[in-house]
C-alpha cells in the first residue's frame, strides 16, 4: 500500500485530498499545525487505520525526518494562503511558505520519495495574458506590495522543486492551482465564494471588491482532488509544471448575483475600493484564465462539476454551519 504524506492535511483541499486517498486504499498520514485548517475538517476520517494525523509545524525537523522515512510520496500543500492573511501577516507568510518547502524537499531528498507541489496562478503576476500556459513569462508586481510576497513565495517553491528535480533527481511535480472552491473552505482570509454564500445566507450586503468586472475561474476541491492523484501516478509528470483549474469564466459581479439567486437572498451588492478592503495600493488581476491543454492531454483531466454544481456543494454546507440547513 502507498504510504502518502499531505502537508497541510487538515486544510480545504488537503481534507479532500485525504478523503480521496483513503477511498482508494492509500495509507494517508496528513501533517497540520492547524493555523489556518481545522480538527472538524478531517473529523470523518479519524476512525479509519488507514489515517494518521500529526498537529505539527512542517518546520519541525525531526518530526518531518520521520514522517518522510517512512512516506513513498509527500504532497505538499501547507503554505500561509489568502489574500487577506498575506497582507496583515507578511512575515509569517513568506516563512511559511519558502523555509517550509525547502525543508520538504530536503527531506524528502533523504530518502528520495516523489514530492508533489501547490503552487498557484499567483505566480503568473499581473500578466494580462489569456490564457495563462505553463511557460508564458510571469510578471511580478513591485516588493513594497505585500500582495506580491505570496506570488514570489510560490514562485520561489517552483524554482526550488525543480532544482531539487535536475540537480539530485528528486522525482518533483509543481501544480499551478487557479482558483478552487468547495465545501470548508474558510471565508477568513478573504476567500470570496464562502465569504459571499455566508453573507448572503445572513441577508447582510455582499462585499465585492474594485468594480467587480474583474474575472476569475473557480475549480470544484473534488476536481482538483483528481488532478492531483492523477498526477501522483503519471510517472511522465515528474519535472514538470501544471495548471489545474477550471475554465469557466465569471466576472464577482455575476458571481455574487448567480449566490444570491441561489440561496434565495435579499441581500444587495456593495462595491468596496480595493483600498478600504485590503491596504492602499492594492494590485489585482482584471482576469486569471488557464490554460489546461498540458494537464488535459497527460491525464485526461477535466472539469466534471460547473460553477452552479460547485456552489450548490459550497451553499448547503455554510447553510449547515449556520444551523439555517
Ligand atoms: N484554494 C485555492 O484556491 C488555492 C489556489 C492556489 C493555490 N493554493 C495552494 O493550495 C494549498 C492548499 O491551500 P488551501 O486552499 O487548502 O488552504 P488551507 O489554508 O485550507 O490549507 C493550508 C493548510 O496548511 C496548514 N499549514 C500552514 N502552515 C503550516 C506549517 N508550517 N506546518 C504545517 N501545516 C501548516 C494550515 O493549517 C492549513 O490547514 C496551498 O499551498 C495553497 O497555496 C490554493
């Protein structure tokens, strides 16, 4: 049986991830230090013996020694994510994010077990290319943008995995994740489905930020679950680089009409200036469309839930966690 290691297990995807893992008959130890994932998320799998759950830093180095000695394929997803956490907490982010991977790796690297990698479309910057493919250049916004600290974060771990790849032939996969959505998935950190499904569920106003018009392609957890178990296995993605997202296209404003229509609200749409939402001089992307021929043609990945399917999932569990389900 494959042993997997998921760092940040106890996360939005890494939970989905775990869930699927142990389904197909993986032996799953998931590593979390529970900063911004959560006991209840992986609640359902505590009974399985095929599960394992260690609440640790990936910073620890002894504890990740053992859990790599022992692991046949680590997926690293623990980093600082959303938008709002990396523009108040810089500092943890970029630490997070760098020192993190390279400890994965390094260790990893001892005992030579394939390392999977999340990475993000952040990384393309703001390129205003459509749509993003995994060699187009990407374009950084300057460094006094706390914004960019995550982009560059990412950017970094992709550097560094595939160096790890050509120079000791550590068997390295970067996926470039775009946009996902899904149940758990925390409003928090300024993740806008679940923060406008849970505003409109409350009937208060939904906050879109900027004018709205800028777009976005939201990708359903159990679609990119697939891709990247797919990924795991396809021994010619090993030094390569993916996208994996959706490709349907929305504008907020239409997102966040399509959530109050869906959940029945009354609630109205306010504009808030990207100013007032995040900090003075706040850069963000008008559109972030991947392309996903490369992923598509090596695996046979596809989108197999549309955007209504994906916030129905999203809508009846706040619903549930709002006691109004
Ligand atoms: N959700 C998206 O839309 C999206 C888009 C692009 C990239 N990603 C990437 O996918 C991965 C998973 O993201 P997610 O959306 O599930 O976010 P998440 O915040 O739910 O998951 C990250 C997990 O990592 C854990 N973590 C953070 N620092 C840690 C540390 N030092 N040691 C151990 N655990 C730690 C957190 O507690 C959390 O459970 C991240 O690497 C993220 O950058 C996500």
């Amino acid at each position: 049986m494959t042993k997997v290691l998921v760092t940040g297990g106890a996360g939005f995807i890494g939970s989905h991830l775990c869930e699927a893992l142990i389904q197909q008959g993986f032996s799953v130890v998931a590593i979390d230090d529970l900063s911004t994932g959560r006991q209840e998320n992986i609640q359902c799998l505590r009974s399985s013996p095929a599960f394992q759950f260690v609440r640790e830093t990936i910073l620890n180095p002894q504890v990740l020694d053992r859990l790599c000695s022992e692991a046949d394929l680590v997926i690293h997803l623990a980093a600082a994510v959303g938008v709002k956490l990396i523009v108040e907490d810089p500092v943890f982010t970029i630490n997070t994010n760098i020192k993190g991977t390279e400890a994965v790796l390094n260790t990893a690297n001892r005992y030579g077990c394939k390392v999977l990698i999340a990475s993000s479309s952040e990384v393309y910057g703001k390129s205003e290319k459509v749509p993003f493919h995994e060699d187009d250049d990407c374009l950084m916004g300057p460094t006094s943008h706390s914004r960019w600290a995550y982009a560059t974060s990412k950017a970094v771990d992709e550097f560094l995995g595939l160096a790890y790849y050509r120079q000791f032939g550590l068997p390295v996969v970067i996926m470039r994740f775009f946009n996902t959505i899904g149940p758990r998935q925390t409003g928090q950190y300024g993740m806008v489905v679940p923060r406008l499904i849970r505003q409109a569920l409350r009937g208060e106003p939904l906050e879109v930020y900027g004018d709205g018009e800028q777009t976005r392609c939201f990708a359903d957890v159990c679609d990119t679950v697939n891709a990247i178990i797919g990924l795991a296995q396809h021994p010619q993605a090993v030094g390569q680089v993916f996208n994996v997202g959706s490709t349907e296209e929305v504008s907020i404003n239409e997102l966040a009409h399509l959530i109050i229509r869906l959940t029945n609200s009354r609630s109205e749409i306010r504009h808030i200036p990207y100013d007032e939402a995040y900090a003075p001089g706040f850069e963000d992307m008008r559109r972030r469309v991947p392309s996903i021929e490369k992923i598509q043609s090596l695996i046979g990945y596809r989108a197999q839930r549309t955007l209504r399917e994906s916030l129905m999932t999203v809508i009846k569990y706040e619903k549930a966690r709002l006691g109004t389900g």
